[in-house]
C-alpha cells in the first residue's frame, strides 16, 4: 500500500533498493553447514533422544546412488528419514556426499548422496526446516553461455586406442571453457 507521500509501508518508494549483495546464497550456505555439522555429529555420537533427521534430496542429481526400486518410485525426489535404524553414515566433504545405511522394506540398502542433492532437511524436535536450492551438479557444472556451435567447433573425432577398433571417440577441447583474452 502506497501512502500519500510516495512511500509504502516499508519505507521504500514504487522502486525499493536493488540488492547487490547474494544474501540469500550465504544464507543457503550457512544453513547448508548446519546441516552437515548435524549429519557429522549424529554419525559420531548417535542421534540424540527424541530428535529425528528428514532428509529430503533429488534422485535425479548426478552422484546419487540409491536402489532401482527406490528410484522408480521416487523418480525426482525422496525423503529419507534418520531416527534409529540407520547405519555407517558418513559425511565425506571433500567428495561432497553423504553415505548411508538404511532397510527399505527389509531390504538393507546404503545410499549416497550428494550434498548439492538435498533440497531440505528438517529436524521436528527442534522445530527445524531448512529448504535449498540444489547446487549445480558437476555434469551441469559446464557453463551455459556455451553454445552448440561452440560445442561443436571444439569437438574432435580421435580413434581409439585399440587399433582393431573403428569407432572414434569425441574428445572436448579444453579450449571451450577458458576464458579468452584479446
């Protein structure tokens, strides 16, 4: 609601202040961070009395490694819950994913999960919901100003090693991710 006087209820103007900074992005890191220390402390010490993790992540995201049955059930996303019957989690940071073991229906199954897979985690005992966006996955970590012709003219066409072999194997140049300098 605009007032009289040019201003809305928020003090701005028509036009509010243009945000320069990525807030939102240091927040999604920040909770991010929660979240693994979370995941390291409960893998170290157990989870604690009545707390229980739900992890929520996308079973399409490059890295994500989970039974077949599971992911035709939960083609996009799933939610896994972490309570008591869970086993061997690992939080590995340098590789970026987590490992767990948990029974689908009695079937024992360990699943891994890349971090930037995770598009929520939530403990209800501590009346806490963190939601994110997906990172970008390695595979689509390739930039998007690059375009198919670009693609294309860096593209070359070797044989393969084995000489009894005909096929030809594209192999991209590194040339189509370097910045060029004039």
């Amino acid at each position: 609601m605009t007032h009289s006087d040019g201003y809305d209820n928020n003090g701005f103007g028509e036009n509010p202040p243009t945000n320069l900074l990525p807030y939102h992005e240091w927040i999604e890191s920040a909770y991010r961070q929660v979240t693994i220390n979370a995941l390291k402390h409960i893998a170290k010490n157990g989870m604690p009395g009545n707390h229980s993790f739900y992890v929520t992540f996308l079973t399409t995201y490059s890295g994500v490694s989970i039974p077949a049955r599971l992911k035709a059930q939960y083609p996009e996303e799933i939610t896994i819950v972490l309570q008591h019957q869970f086993w061997d989690l690992m939080i590995d940071e340098h590789k970026n994913i987590i490992s767990v073991g948990l029974s689908f229906g009695g079937v024992s199954s360990t699943l891994i999960i890349p971090l930037g897979a995770i598009t929520a985690f939530s403990d209800p005992e501590a009346k806490l919901l963190f939601t994110f966006s997906p990172l970008p996955s390695p595979v689509s970590a390739i930039p998007s100003a690059l375009t198919n012709e670009q693609t294309k003219a860096n593209v070359e066409t070797l044989p393969t090693p084995d000489a009894g072999d005909t096929e030809e194997t594209p192999v991209i140049s590194l040339d189509a991710f370097r910045k060029k300098h004039d």
